[in-house]
C-alpha cells in the first residue's frame, strides 16, 4: 500500500510551453501579439454589430455572444500565462487554479452550447424562411442565450466542486500551462472516479447533444439548399452558412483531438499543450478572422464603423 504525504497543497506550478529558458521571451511577444489581435478582432464584431442597425437580428446576437465568450475564454489563461513567461514564476494559487478550471470550463461549456443554438438559427432561417421572424423573437433569442450561459456555467460548478474535492498529496506539478480537469485530476491521489465520471457522462451528454443539435440543423440546412432551383439562391443560402461552418469544425475538432483520446502514457506532454493552445488561444483570434472574411455585411459593418 502506498503511502503519501498529506501536506495540504495551497499553490500548483504550471508547466509552461516551453522548458527552454531562451524561448521565454520570444513566447511572450508571440502569445501578446495574438491576445491583442484577439481582443481587437472581437472588439471590432461587436462594435460592428452594436453600431449597425442593419445587423441586430438574431444571427449576429448569436455572434455578438460568440465574441464576448472569444474574449473572455483566451483572458482566463492568456494574461497568467504571459505573466509567468515574463517573471520565470510558474505557480499558481490552489484558488486561483480552483477559479482558472471554473471559468474555463464554463466558457467552453458555453461556447459548445451556443454553437448549437446559432446552427439551429440558420435552420429556421433556411427551412422555414416565411417563419423566421415568428420562430426567432427576440425573447426566444434571449432565452436560448441565457440557457445556454446558465448550462455552461452550473455544468462547470459541478466539475470544479468535484474535481477539487479530491486528495492532492502526489504532486503539485500540472502537466499544462493552465488548470484543466484531466491535468489537476492526474494529482490526486484519492479516488478519481466520481469526478472522471462526471467527464465522461454529464459532459458526454452535454457535448454530444449540442454536436447532434448541430450535425442534424445542418443536414437539414444542406438538404434545403440542394432542392433550391436557382444558382443565386443557393450562393446566398450557402454563404449565410459557411462562416459558422468553418468556426464548427474549427472548435470541435480542436476540442475533439483535445479531450476525447483515450488516455496513454505514449501521449506528447508538449504535443497535448500545443493542441490546448490551438483551443484555447487560436480559436478565439481566428473567429473574428473568419467572420469578417466570409460575410459581406459584416465586412460593410466593419468598413463603415473605422471609415466613418
């Protein structure tokens, strides 16, 4: 029977991105660079959208969430992240790690769900386009908004207590540069079941249900336009789309190829932290990127708000 030491942890020390000293600081200007583009990027989809009249309809209240998530998911981790590539500190309280995995977790909760919730929106849009404005109110807007921050953040609360409930007398060491439920798990050296559990089935059901939400509106939306009989209706109904397309598979398959492996010693330490970083820090930079290239108004928007 193993024997551990019982000493209470009050702090744990991230692994950072890089265990070359000489590449902190490269690093830094690199990480800062993107958190910048980031927060510019989003901050311009939202200006745009509160400043043009034109685009207060339920697609970009749905973006408009989308951005404040983008900005503030990366602002969990980015800002200690930096911090500690500037000063050569890598600890972080057991509460500010306990605050990190709660915010985080119900950011990208969140961010799933509302994914979800837009894709359903360009269903409507498209299948039922003489319903629309009777399907999509303003109050169902508000409602499948708000539902979706309440899940993301009451899923994150039940992860976080159960995740920090636990014995942490092996190590203080997390094998990533930010508090996540697999690496603060991996501490603990009391029984981890309950908490993979709740992983693995509340947040499977979670996950699975926004993703078949999602894959089903789309079936649905590609099935309507191929019936379309004009060339031009099928362009415009394809490029409504296509933006939010790209920002599907770019979340899921950088949270897929995160989360769901199954676990293996052979796994990369520094591969599993440059695929996070991939989720948690490209993502939100390219969203912005993606919305702004692929849709004509939002570029008007754009255009008009820094002409002007």
């Amino acid at each position: 029977m193993d024997t551990y030491n019982l000493t209470t942890v009050t702090e744990f020390i991230l692994t950072g991105l890089s265990d070359l000293p000489q590449m902190r600081y490269p690093l830094f200007v690199v990480f800062s660079v993107i958190y910048q583009i980031t927060l510019v990027g989003n901050g311009a989809i939202l200006l745009a959208i509160g400043t043009e009249k034109k685009l207060h309809t339920p697609m970009y209240y749905f973006l408009a969430n989308l951005s404040i998530l983008d900005i503030f998911c990366p602002s969990v981790t980015v800002p200690k992240m930096l911090k500690n590539l500037l000063t050569g500190m890598q600890s972080i309280s057991f509460w500010g790690c306990v605050f990190q995995l709660y915010f985080l977790v119900a950011l990208a909760g969140t961010e799933v769900l509302l994914l979800s919730a837009m894709a359903y929106d360009r269903y409507v849009a498209i299948c039922f386009p003489l319903r629309y404005t009777l399907i999509m109110t303003k109050g169902h807007c508000v409602q499948l908004t708000a539902s979706t921050w309440a899940t993301g953040f009451l899923h994150s609360l039940l992860h976080t207590v159960f995740t920090f409930r636990l014995s942490f007398c092996k190590s203080n060491r997390v094998n990533q540069y930010y508090c996540d439920i697999p690496p603060v798990v991996a501490l603990a050296c009391s029984s981890t079941y309950v908490a993979e559990m709740l992983v693995l089935v509340v947040g499977g059901i979670l996950g699975i249900s926004a993703l078949l939400i999602t894959g089903l509106s789309y079936i649905y939306i590609i099935s309507t336009i191929l019936k379309m009989r004009s060339a031009e209706g099928k362009r415009k109904a394809f490029s409504t789309c296509v933006s939010h397309f790209l920002v599907v598979g770019l979340f899921y398959g950088t949270v897929l190829f995160t989360y769901v492996r199954p676990s293996s010693s052979h796994h990369s330490p520094t591969r599993d932290r440059l695929i996070s970083m991939l989720y948690g820090v490209i993502t939100p930079m390219l969203n912005p990127i993606i919305y702004s290239l692929r849709n004509t108004e939002v570029k008007g928007a754009l255009r008009e708000v820094f002409l002007s």
